[in-house]
C-alpha cells in the first residue's frame, strides 16, 4: 500500500522519500509498517537559521518557545506563529494521504506551501501538478515539480 502526499493542491502519489528545494531537503516521508499510516519527520529553520520545530515520525519533538501549538496529534500537527500564519502543519486525512504546508527557509531564501499553492523563493506559484513518485525522491524546481530518477 502506497501513500500521496498533498502539498500546495500539488499530488505526489506512490510513496514520496523526501521532498527537496533544489538540492536542500524539506521533509521526509515513510509509511507506518504495521498500519500503512504516512509518517513525516522534519527540521524547520527560521530565516536566521535557526531549528525552530523539529518533528519525528508524526510526533512533535520540539518547538520554539514564539511559537503556538494549536495541535501536536500524530495524526494532526498544527504550529502557528503569535500572528496565526502556519509555521508547519501535517495532516493524516486517511491511511493513504498526509497533506503537509508551511514555511521552509533555504539559506537565505524562503518557499511557502500553503493548502491551495507553493510559492517559490521567486515569488512563482505551482499548484495542479500530478507526479508518481515511483516510491523515490521529488524535487521542486523553478519547472515544477518532478520524482528524482
């Protein structure tokens, strides 16, 4: 049984590894064995670099102490900053789909993935793209989105 992950209104079906910003890792995917549960782990940075939320397998790790955690279920991780915009959320709809948004600093430059869009560093917007992950990596490019060979 394989997963897709929903970032942006962007589906990436078939099991996604880890999601990348050219050559930068955002997030990483694996599938629960014994429940088939899509499991994330991820480390925000803020712009100065900073670990901010640091999630392992669904569960929250650690949070900084600026920010508001409106949920820290497995199933429904939701941290906000102290102005209601979404740091990191990830969200188990069903046994086959995680939705994943928030805000990834990249060095000096910052890609926001909202429910509905990503919007790139340069300022492009990607929604409505539809890849098979073949069960590997996916990189998003100033072209899209792509499965890595």
């Amino acid at each position: 049984m394989t997963f897709t992950l929903l970032i942006g209104n962007n589906f990436i079906s078939n099991g996604p590894k880890r999601i990348r910003y050219n050559d930068k890792i955002l997030f990483s995917l694996e599938q629960h064995q014994d429940t088939n549960i899509p499991n994330i782990s991820v480390n925000v940075l803020d712009q100065s670099n900073n670990q901010i939320v640091k999630v392992e397998k669904n569960e929250l790790k650690e949070c900084s102490p600026e920010l508001i955690i409106k949920k820290s279920d497995p199933e429904h991780l939701l941290i906000v900053d102290k102005a209601g915009e979404i740091i990191f959320e990830s969200r188990i709809l069903d046994s086959k789909t995680i939705l994943v948004s928030g805000i990834f600093y990249i060095d000096n430059s910052r890609l926001t993935i909202t429910q509905n869009y990503i919007i790139l560093p340069t300022e492009k917007w990607i929604m409505h793209d539809k890849v098979n992950s073949n069960n590997r990596d996916i990189v998003i490019t100033n072209e899209g989105i792509a499965s890595t060979s």
